[in-house]
C-alpha cells in the first residue's frame, strides 16, 4: 500500500530562512550614486526632457541603502518631472519600458510624500497617464517591492 513513510530525504528545506523575524536584506550597496545632474541639467536646457526623463530613470539608485543619494535622484527626478508640458507627458509615459514605469510609479508616490504645491497637480498628471499605460499591475509591484527610491 505506502512506501516507507520514515524517509526523511525530503526535508531538506530550511523553513527558518522564511521567517519574517530572520529575515535579512540581501541588497548590497555596490556604490550606486544615481544619475548625473549635469548631464540631465544640459538636457533639459536642451529641451530633452523626454531623455532626461530616461537617463533618470535608468539609473535610479535603487539597491543603494545611502538616504541623501535617493533624495538626491528623487529630487532631480521631480525637476525632470515638473519640466514637462501637460500635452507631452503622454508620449513619455508611452516610450518607456515597463521597468522603468514602475520605477516611475515609485518616484511619483514618493513624491506625493513630500508634495509641495508647487508640484501635487504634476504629480497627479504623472500618477494618471502612468497609470493608464502601466494599470494595476505597475501599482502592485511598487508597493509590494522592497527596494525603495
């Protein structure tokens, strides 16, 4: 009828390394220091502010545990954001791969943290066009993802 049930070879899993209390980040900071200001400040002197928007988002520091380089790159990435008109925000969000919308997401939520006047419409303008190309699927990886912008 069963075999033998006393067989012990399966259990070679380590169920502790699940443990939500044992749990250790394996981010390593490999001296990410995000992207260059003046190559994104002469892009959008140039009027690129669609290729700043991708230079920005490209080298995101994401695996970077340094707080001043991510509110660095987070504030160069609401300059970039803030630069653009209303009816080209569209075509942005259209260029972009799905990696970057979803770091998009991330800079966009973290700057509704730090909203200012100045830039909550922006920001929301960002948040639906982003929104409308990424769906549900990009606001569920942002807020699921442990890596933090």
């Amino acid at each position: 009828m069963s075999k033998n049930t006393g067989a012990s070879r399966f259990r070679k899993v380590n169920v502790d390394q699940y443990d939500e209390d044992c749990y250790q980040d394996d981010d390593n900071d490999d001296g990410e220091q995000g992207p260059s200001e003046s190559e994104v400040q002469d892009l959008l002197q140039k009027n690129k502010s669609s290729d700043a928007l991708k230079v920005v988002l490209n080298n995101a520091p994401l695996a970077t545990k340094n707080q001043q380089v991510k509110d660095r790159a987070l504030n160069l990435t609401l300059r970039v954001l803030t630069s653009f008109k209303t009816p080209d925000i569209d075509n942005a969000v259209k260029s972009l791969d799905s990696k970057n919308i979803d770091i998009l997401m991330k800079y966009i939520y973290r700057g509704m943290e730090r909203a200012q006047d100045s830039n909550t419409s922006a920001l929301l303008t960002w948040h639906e066009k982003t929104f409308a190309v990424g769906g549900l699927g990009s606001i569920m990886r942002v807020l699921t993802d442990r890596k933090k912008v």
